[in-house]
C-alpha cells in the first residue's frame, strides 16, 4: 500500500506510518497475539464504510443507505458460520475485549460471579482483572495453573467452582501453550449450573483451522479476537446458540456499543474468506509446527519451558532454572535491539513483578504468514538463545541482528 495521498495531505503521519511499514517489514514479529494482514484485509479496511453508520443488524437498522454495509456483514457472518460452526455469531464487537464485555452484559447482573484464570497463570484482563471493569462491576474469584507442570489444574478449578457457585466460568487464555480441555471445563460449568463462556481470541484461527479442538457447542459462548492466529485484521467476534442471540445482540448493541466499525467488518469479511481457502489450514497447522520446532530448539539450548513444550502457537520461557539473574523485561529489550520483537510475561509461580517479569512469551503466527518453516524457526532459538545468553554484550547482538536483516531480506512482507 502506498501513502503518497496521505504524504501529500500529512507528512508528519505518512513517515509514522511508513516507518511502521519499514518495522514490521524489518523485524520479527514474535509477540504471540500479533500477525500481519493481508494488502487485501488492509485496502477494505481503509474503504468509504469508515463513513457509514450503520447501528443495529442486517435487515434491521436505524438508519438508511445501509445495503452495502449489510451485504459485507451478512457475509463476514455466514463466513463465520462456515469457519467455526456456529449457529449465530455476532461480527461487530470492536476488540476481543468488547466481545467479552458484551457475553457478561448479555447474561450476567452487577455482582454476579465469576471464576477466570489468574492473569500471571496466562489470564487476561477482561476475565475480571480489579483494573478492567469486569473485576469492578462483578466478583471474581481465580483459578490456576499447577505450578509443577504449567498445565490447567481442572481438578483444582472444578472444587474451586463447587466452593465459590460461580454464574459463568471463563476458559481461553493470553499465555497457556497447552490444549484446552474446553469438556472438562464445561463439565464444572454443569456441576454448579454456571455458563460457560470460552474465549479462544489467541487460537481463533487455530480452531477454525481444525488444529485446536473446539469450543463451538461446547461451551455457551466463544469469543474471540480477528487480528491474531486468523488475520482478519484487528476486532472481535461473539458465537452462541441461537437461544442466546437475541441477549448477546442487545448486549453488543445499544447496550456497550454504538454504531459498528463497517470498514473493519468489511476486514474481518475478507480475512474470513481468505481463511475458507484450503491453503488456511496448511498455514495454521505450519504455525503451530514452527512452535514446537522453536520450543525443541530452546529446550536444547537449556532454556525452561512452562508445561515443558507446547501444543499451539507460543512458547512461555522460564527464565529462572537457566538464567536467575535475568529478567524478562531485559532479554525482551536486547532482543528488539536485534530486530526480535516479543514480550515479557510474567510466568505461573512469578517471583518478580508484572512490569518486569521472569519470562518472556514468543508466538509463531507473525513468522509463518511471513513464510518460515521449522528449520527457519529452529534458527530463530538459536538467535534468541544467544540474546538470552548475552542480553548485555554489544557485539552479540549486532550479530544477532545481522543474521535477522539477511533472514526479513529472504522472507518479505509488504511492499
Ligand atoms: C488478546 C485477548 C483478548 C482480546 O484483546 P483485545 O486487545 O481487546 O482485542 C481477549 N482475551 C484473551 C484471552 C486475549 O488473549
């Protein structure tokens, strides 16, 4: 995509956004919850829908002019339907976020309970964090990870349910390399009579693909996010029986949004159908083979796996058995220096703080949309080995980041 008409009307945001061009297209995106969209997604996304208001659903809004911005909805919905089997879902929530927002608008009252995963166990924030609103307007009680093995403690959660009578459980997770056991966990749901809610928003595109198992009639709800494993660009997402369309399209909106962003709908319509395409699930089960080749590669390098491996598109590292005296936040720094872009993470059992914890999170998903295979990733654990191993030595990391130029050069990205 060319910023020539934005360079001539603003310079100042065209070198922004040329410059985000030049990183993306220069370093390794490796923060699990990111990948890049196709030029197509991008064009509908940047289309005149931006313009339209478009509040209520296909068939049925309150304002007119509305036949385009009705035919990219239907088809971003049966898309959907197709991907994920589900009998109705909702396409306009604007993040992952909004999404969850609108299940507990849709079927909880203020006060109500739920039970999520801790977020240093790999939750999220909207699972009722005391800084989300979900952890202020409902009480929250948390289940964990066993520390010993890094996997779901589903023992655990289930007396945890019976002990706290929660109206909705969370499943789905920010940081959890392992397979969710969505019918064991819809298992604890029936015991104490509580929805379910999965929010699958890293492994959306893992499922629709057939390489995760599913949520969809499972679980009451799946949520999920567009602009992570399926590249849809950025949004959310809400499936549900059809007995609960109607709450869930109420909750959505009037009650936590107004009109929808069309041009990103448009988006998620055109990533959905790119992700119908049998060459889709080439690239979700590659996104996962290139984790495990990564996480092998680490593991022989020394460096400690949560849960020991992984099923899905990240890696969780442990940086205290191998290296106690470095943190995450350091090697997560070293490592942009050299052109690897991922995160630090906090890790189950964390001893350090949130801000500067003692792991870091690397994700597959940006690097096979980028074209790299098991070999091409089992190189990357070596480069981030030897940043690991030396986050504070200059000629390291030059060299590291020489070897991320020569490897950006062969697999291109955007034009
Ligand atoms: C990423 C994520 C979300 C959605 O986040 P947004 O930034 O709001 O799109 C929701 N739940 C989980 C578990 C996530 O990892």
């Amino acid at each position: 995509m060319s910023y020539e008409t934005v360079r001539e009307a603003d310079p100042a945001v065209a070198d922004a956004l040329e410059g985000e061009r030049g990183r993306q297209n220069d370093t390794l995106a490796m923060i699990a919850s990111e990948n890049h969209v196709s030029e197509a997604v991008m064009e509908a996304q940047s289309s005149e829908l931006t313009n339209k208001y478009a509040e209520g659903y296909p068939g049925e809004r309150y304002y007119g002019g509305c036949e385009y911005a009705d035919d990219v909805e239907e088809l971003a919905i049966d898309r959907a339907k197709e991907l994920w089997g589900a009998d109705h879902v909702n396409v306009q929530p604007h993040s992952g976020s909004q999404a969850n927002m609108g299940v507990y608008l849709g079927v909880l009252e203020p006060g109500d309970k739920i039970l999520s995963l801790d977020l240093t166990h790999g939750g999220h924030l909207s699972h009722g964090h005391p800084a989300n609103f979900a952890g202020q307007v409902y009480e929250v009680e948390q289940y964990k990870v066993d520390e010993e093995t890094g996997y779901i403690d589903y023992e655990g959660l289930h007396d945890h349910a019976e002990e706290f009578d929660p109206d909705i459980i969370v499943s789905g997770y920010s940081a959890y390399p392992r397979e969710v056991d969505f019918e064991r966990i819809q298992e604890a749901a029936d015991a104490v009579d509580a929805y379910h809610l999965a929010d699958i928003a890293h492994i959306t595109g893992l499922v629709a693909a057939g390489v995760h198992e599913s949520p969809v009639g499972v679980a009451d709800f799946v949520t999920g996010s567009t602009h992570k494993t399926i590249r849809a660009g950025r949004g959310g997402i809400i499936m549900c029986d059809e007995e609960y369309a109607d709450d869930i399209d109420a909750a959505v909106f009037p009650g936590s949004q107004g009109g929808p962003l069309m041009h990103n709908v448009a988006g998620k319509a055109v990533g959905f159908g790119e992700a119908l395409a049998p060459e889709f699930e080439q690239y979700a089960q590659q996104t996962v083979d290139n984790a495990v080749a990564l996480g092998e590669r680490l593991k022989e390098h020394g460096l400690s796996l949560v849960s020991g491996g992984t099923d899905n598109h990240l890696v969780l590292i442990d940086l205290r058995p191998s290296h106690p005296d470095t943190t995450g936040k350091e090697v997560e720094e070293a490592l942009e220096e050299a052109g690897i872009v991922l995160n630090a993470n906090t890790v189950p059992g964390e001893t350090r703080s949130a801000f500067n914890p003692s792991g870091i999170r690397a994700g597959t998903p940006g690097l096979t949309t980028r074209g790299f295979d098991e070999d091409a990733c089992r190189e990357v654990a070596d480069l981030i080995y030897k940043v690991v191993d030396a986050p504070h030595d200059d000629d390291v990391v030059a060299e590291v980041s020489d070897r991320v130029d020569e490897m950006t050069n062969e697999y291109t990205l955007y034009e």
